[in-house]
C-alpha cells in the first residue's frame, strides 16, 4: 500500500514537470490582411434647389404650372413626365419657363393620370425632382 501511494505521488510530479497538466500555450494570430478602409474624397452634395410647381386634373386635362421660387433665376428647363394608369407614358421638356406659365396636357374623355413628376433643370447643370405626385 505504501508502494502504491508512492507510486501515485511519483506519476503526479512526473505529470507535472512534462507539462500534461498545464494549459496548451494561446494560439498564435493568423495573419489576416487589414480591411482597407475607403479613401475619402471630397464630395460636394448640391444644395437642394427650391422651385414651386403644382398640377391638377380638370375634366378633360392635366395642368402643370410653374410658379416661380427662390431659384427661379436658375431655372433653364422643366422635364415633366406623365405615367397614366393604362400604361401610357408621356415626356415633354420646356426649356426657358416663365413664372405663371401653364402647360396644359389634353385628353380625350376623363384624364386617367397615375404619377406627374417634374424635374427641374438648372443653369448649374444639376437636375433636381421638383414635383412629385400620385394622382
């Protein structure tokens, strides 16, 4: 029994010294490549121009009219597209628009508009939706 004690006790020191109960060492890091961050440019947002533009359904038309704003100055030209429920697209461009001027679009019979959108052309040569609506 003592030998067997004694024996136990040599096993746990011989452990012990050849390392089988201590921690594994912490894995080394991969090497990993560093995500490149993106390069910085400078980008310079246009300011948002300011134009006033409504449309309206009559019996038979639709009416866009141009009512000036604070960047009527720079006003060159109004895109103006038309989606009707039946699928049918209309695109007309007005260059050179006067404060108060109408542009009347006709139709035959009840006008079936779904979305009259108006860009705005500018001198600066930026294009801005000025006139947005579901109809």
């Amino acid at each position: 029994m003592r030998y067997c004690g004694f024996s136990i006790l040599i096993l746990a020191l011989l452990a012990v010294v050849c390392g089988c109960l201590q921690s594994s060492p912490a894995p080394s890091p991969t090497s990993m490549a560093t995500p490149s961050l993106p390069t910085p440019f400078p980008a310079t947002v246009p300011a948002q121009k300011q134009i006033n533009v409504a449309a309206w359904v009559t019996d038979q038309d639709l009416i866009v009219q141009y009512n000036g704003g604070r960047d009527a100055a720079y006003l060159t030209g109004l895109r103006v597209q038309i989606d009707n429920r039946n699928g049918q697209i209309i695109k007309r461009v007005f260059y050179a628009p006067q404060i108060g001027q109408t542009y009347v679009f006709p139709y035959s019979g009840r006008p079936d508009v779904n979305t009259v959108n108006v860009v705005g052309i500018f001198s600066d040569e930026t294009e801005q939706t000025v006139l947005f609506l579901y109809m």
